[in-house]
C-alpha cells in the first residue's frame, strides 16, 4: 500500500483504518481493490448507497446531464433539474403517504439539515432545550454533537456541548416508561429541566447498536409531543430512503413528524445532499437566515431524482423486506446457534449481531479483521462497539447476501471455538 496516505492524510482518518487496502472500483454490492481482491459490502458508504454502488441508472442520468452543459454549481437558485427533483419527490413519495413537507435544501451533509432543524424548531417555539435519546447519533457539528451520547465524539468538541436534556432510550431500563418520564419532568415545576422546543429521535438508532424503536412507543411519544406542543424532529439521515423496508423509517408507526431530516441515500450513488423537511407552518426563516454554498448541487439533483425512481420503479420496498426475510431466517438459524450469549435485533436490511456478552470491543474487533480478510466490509457499532452492524445495499443479490453471511459465521465458529 501506497505510504501517501499515512505521510500526508491527517490522523482523523477512520474507516480505512478498518478496512486496510486501497480501493479502485466498485459495482452493485462488491467493492474491489487496487489488486483485484473482490469484497461484499455489508457496509453501503455508512448509508449513503443503499441502490448499489455506481447503479447503472443513476449513472447514466448523472453523465448524460454532465455531457449535456447543464448548470452544476447554482447555490438555491432555481434550475430545471431542481424542480424536476422538487416535483417527483412531491408527488411520487410525500403526497401519496399524505406528507405535507415543505423542502429545505441544506449543506450537503446530514449533521447540517439536523442543524438547520434544531435552529429552525428553537425559532418557531422560542425555547432552547431538546430532548435526545442516549445511544443516539446525530453528527459531528456542534449543535448535532451536542444531541449525540458517543463519548469519544463528544470529547473532541473543545467546548461545553449545552441546550440538550438526554433521555434514556426506551430498551434500556425494563421497567421505566419513558413518556411518563418525560411527561413527568416536562410538568415538574421542580424538575430542574425545561420544557423543550422538540424531541429528537432516529426511529432505528443505527450506530447506538441497532435499536429499532417499538410502534407503539413512536405512537405515544407523537402524542407527547402533541399534548405539550412539542416539536418531533425525526432524523432518517441513516435508516431513511428505504433501509427500513418503508422509504422512511417512522411510516410503520403512522405517525407524522413535524421535521424530518433526509441526507445520505437521498444522494443516489453517494452524491452529497442533504434535506429538511417540514410541516408547511413552520416555515418562518427569514431569506438566507440558514445558507450554504453547496446546498442544491445540480447533479445531486439529477442523482437524487434517479435514486427516487429506481426505488419506486424497481420495487425497492419490496425487495427490501425480502431480503430482510432471508437475513433473519439466516440470523436466527445460523448465527444464534453458534453461542447462547449472541444476540440478533433489526429491521429491513440494518441488523445487528450483539457479542456484548461474549467480549465486546476486543472481540468486534477481530470479528471485523477477520471478515475483511476474507472478503467482507463491515462495521461496529454500539456501546463498547459490541455490535457488528449488517447493512448491504438494498439491491444485494440472495446470494451474494448468503455469502456475506455464511463468511460472519466462519469467523464467528473459528473465534469462538
């Protein structure tokens, strides 16, 4: 391997720490390297390439606009390519789920429209508090990190992270109820916590180990929010744009949120973008008051559009929650058997395998080394990094998922033997 990268890349590199080689290409599920090793991706760009990697679709929408001359850089002015994006978005996903969404074009990045979120629910409402959920991650901005629980994240903020109120997730302690909880100190003249402008959540926590939250828990706490005239800010940055099986994760709940943040995926093939959607009455921003010099890139755009039609056209949400079948089927009759003390949660295509009992980070860590050997990218994630978290492209192949699969049990059996 080329010594550039440990010469000149600063030491804030991560991802290729865990994954040691240099990659060149990359198609559908499989990433290749620099020497033509082949690797199943059970790691889809953090989210950000849940069609496949360069799907052939998108592609070719994405190079005929470059070949064509059309406008790549135009900040939040309108473009043909923007309200071609606007206009399918609207009427082929919102509408028909009877979203009402103004669009908000953001900084490319997810922590940014979860920035624009918080400012714009703090606006609307006049108070300065939030409520978040530990175990959550919502970016590395200073407003975003101050809702994220990770410790090492929020130790590199150099400064107080304030204006967050943190509440135990609801699968953490088996006997507290949590909206009663939050009822309680949002009532409590001596709680010491003030009232909040929103509640912040992901309805799947992906990097807090993957949690997906009950149905009726997103139903009592949609009426929490409703009762104390609370803002509910769902951030769908990483289980959004069909990883759930629902294009967002919330709909299986049939609650609505009053702001909804959207990036990653929304992109395509990994095309930067970012979005906040939200309730028609709360757009009050003044002209510019949240900007960015990137927000709207033309050819996100294009990809964007693509993406959206490939996951309606080619029935995503279908083969979605087909491949969620094969993946739990496989989970439950190969993985758990291996020990007593793995544990297996999730939903669509974002699983966990819990080895907290059996080591934790020392033995994740093997886990993913020895995978990555052998031809499988993925990542850990959780509390102590305990989790190896399973999240192929959409789009994967049964067999190429089975392969995946059958290459975490070989290393599983030889690490636990």
């Amino acid at each position: 391997m080329s010594n550039v990268f440990e010469k000149y890349e600063s030491g804030v590199r991560s991802y290729c720490r865990s994954f040691p080689t240099v990659f060149e290409k990359a198609q559908g599920s499989i990433l290749t390297d620099a020497q033509g090793k082949e690797y199943i991706d059970f790691f889809s760009g953090a989210g950000g390439v849940n069609y496949g990697h360069n799907n052939p679709y998108i592609i070719n929408k994405m190079t005929e606009y470059l070949a064509s001359g059309g406008v790549i850089h135009s900040l939040d002015m309108y473009t043909v390519k923007k309200e071609e994006f606007i206009s399918y978005f609207q009427e082929n996903i919102l509408k028909p789920k009877g979203f009402d969404y103004k669009i908000q074009f953001a900084g490319p990045t997810g922590t940014n429209a979860v920035e624009a979120a918080l400012k714009l629910a703090r606006k609307y409402t006049g108070r300065t508090n939030v409520f978040a959920f530990m175990g959550a991650f919502h970016g590395m901005t200073m407003g975003s990190l101050a809702l994220t629980t990770d410790q090492s994240s929020r130790d590199a903020a150099g400064l107080p992270l304030i204006g967050v109120t943190h509440i135990p997730a609801p699968y953490m302690f088996e006997n507290l109820d949590t909206i009663e909880y939050m009822d309680t100190i949002i009532t409590d003249d001596h709680s010491g916590v003030e009232k909040p402008a929103a509640i912040i959540l992901e309805s799947v926590q992906a990097d807090g180990g993957i949690y997906a939250f009950d149905v009726d828990w997103l139903k009592a706490l949609r009426a929490l929010c409703d009762k104390h005239d609370i803002l509910l800010i769902l951030d769908d940055i990483q289980a959004g744009c069909g990883r759930s099986g629902n294009f967002f994760s919330f709909e299986r709940a049939g609650i609505i949120p009053d702001i909804v943040t959207v990036s990653k995926s929304i992109g395509g093939v990994g095309m930067p973008m970012a979005l906040v959607l939200y309730k028609p009455e709360l757009d009050i921003w003044s002209p510019g008051e949240h900007t960015g010099t990137f927000r709207g890139n033309q050819l996100s755009m294009v990809a964007a559009k693509a993406a959206l039609e490939v996951f309606v056209n080619d029935n995503i949400a279908e083969k979605t929650e087909h491949s969620q079948m094969v993946m739990e089927k496989y989970l439950k009759e190969n993985i758990l058997i291996i020990d007593e003390r793995i544990s297996v949660r999730g939903i669509g295509l974002i699983w966990g395998v819990d080895l907290s009992k059996l080591g934790g980070d020392e033995l994740t860590r093997k886990v993913m080394q020895n995978c990555f050997e052998k031809g499988l990218v993925m990542e850990r994630v959780g509390r102590n990094n305990a989790v190896m978290k399973l999240m192929p492209p959409l789009v994967i192949e049964d067999d190429l998922l089975i392969k995946g699969l059958d290459i975490l049990k070989e290393v599983l059996v030889d690490l636990l033997k």
